[in-house]
C-alpha cells in the first residue's frame, strides 16, 4: 500500500540568504508547513550544512558575498546536487532565464510572497518525487539512440557508458518525450506532461530547459534528437524502447 502524504519522511531544504531577517522568515515560514530547514549566509556556510546533512532543495539567493548564487547554482546542477530554487532581486526576465539555463528548477523575484515561495518549494519537490520513482514503476528503464536512463536511481548513461547529470526539470522533460516519442508537442503540452498542471512557470523556461537537456545529448551523438517545430512546439527523434 502507498504511503500517504501525512507520513512521507519531512524534505529537507536549505536556505542560503545573506539577509538574516529574510532567511529567518522563509526558514520559519517553511518549518511551519512541515519541512526541516537549516540555513546558511553564504556559499562557505551552505557546504558546511550540505556536508554535514543531504538536503532536497536549496533557496538560493543570487546576490551573496564570496561567491555568487548563480556560480553556486551552476556548480551544483554541475554535480547533479539538490533541486534549486533562486530569489533574487533582479526580476528581471532574462535574469530568470540566466538561472535556468544555469540549472535552477525554479526562480522568485524578490519581495517573494511566503505562500508563493511555498507552493514553488511544493512544486519542484512533487517533480523531485515523480522523477524518483512516484510516477513510475520502480526500476523502469528506457533505452534511446544508445543512451540508457533508469527511473530508479534517475540516471542517464551515454552510448559511451559516462553517466549524464540532469537537473529535476531536464529530467521530467526527458520522461515526457521518452513516453512520447516522434509527436510533436507543445508548450502547453510539456508543461503539463513533466510539470504538472498546477506548476506557476512561463513557457520560456521551457524553452531554456530543452536546450540545456539537447546540448546534453548531442554532445554524446551527432544525430539530432531533439527536433524544434516553429510556432509548434517540440519533437523527440528517436526509437525508444522499454525492456
């Protein structure tokens, strides 16, 4: 029998915010919704909790002293880290690109909404979960182009044997188009398939995301696999198979 949602283990999740009173309230506002929440004030203090605990998701501010949230950002998609969802801010739309395409799930413009804050934080980790195993029977693998990808331990493995690091937002976007492969799909349709209807995300992110999971694949193989339709939306070119 599943386990119901009132007794899944608490996520953890990580506030890295140099404004003591702003990492206070979302910290405090995030442990009142149930999840266990450490803080941090900068990228030195965030790998001494992350080393100390595994967390889930981290809220990450860009504008940090030392190193800055978005090189953190970058080098923890990097290293296939926690799923990440940046405040900044610079709400600017191509800063919210510039985040994405740097690997966040997910980005807030400052003053952020607690209640916005959460239903993101809720957002990214459902995602987390479905990826994990939840929206698919565990162990199951797909095989495409040579690449091999396994739901159970949310692994990409290259023709050549390498293992391929995917953020939680590539890897739901590989699902959708590995369950639905040579069709022609939209936005819309995208957002829906490894999103889920409720996720609050402009379709721009989901242009931002396919070309960080295209790059991906075509550094491994020549043959375009995924093919863009102008005005449509996106074809996965490939043979899939489920052994």
């Amino acid at each position: 029998m599943a386990l119901s949602q009132s007794v899944l283990p608490a996520r953890q999740i990580l506030v890295v915010d140099d404004d003591t009173e702003l990492r206070h309230q979302m910290a405090a506002y995030l442990r009142e919704h149930g999840y266990l929440v450490q803080e941090a004030a900068d990228g030195a203090a965030m790998e001494r909790a992350l080393a100390q605990t595994p967390v889930d998701l981290v809220v990450l501010d860009v504008m940090l002293p030392g190193e800055d949230g978005l090189s953190i950002c970058r080098r923890l998609a990097d290293e296939g880290g926690p799923a990440i969802v940046m405040v900044s801010a610079m709400g600017e739309e191509v800063d919210r690109i510039l985040g994405l395409e740097l690997g966040a799930d997910d980005y807030l413009a400052k003053p952020c909404n607690p209640r916005e804050l959460l239903a993101r934080v809720r957002a990214v980790i459902r995602r987390l979960d479905e990826v994990r195993g939840g929206g698919a029977p565990r162990g199951r693998t797909y095989q495409f182009q040579g690449f091999v990808l396994d739901m159970l331990r949310r692994q990409l493995r290259a023709p050549n044997g390498t293992t391929i690091l995917l953020t939680a937002g590539e890897f739901s976007l590989l699902v959708a188009f590995l369950d639905h492969p040579q069709r022609i799909l939209s936005r819309d349709q995208l957002l829906e398939l490894a999103r889920g209807s409720q996720a609050d995300v402009f379709d721009r992110a989901v242009d931002v995301q396919i070309s960080r999971l295209r790059r991906k694949l075509h550094a491994c193989v020549e043959t375009e696999i995924i093919r863009t339709y102008r005005g449509a939306g996106y074809l996965f070119d490939a043979r899939v198979t489920r052994p």
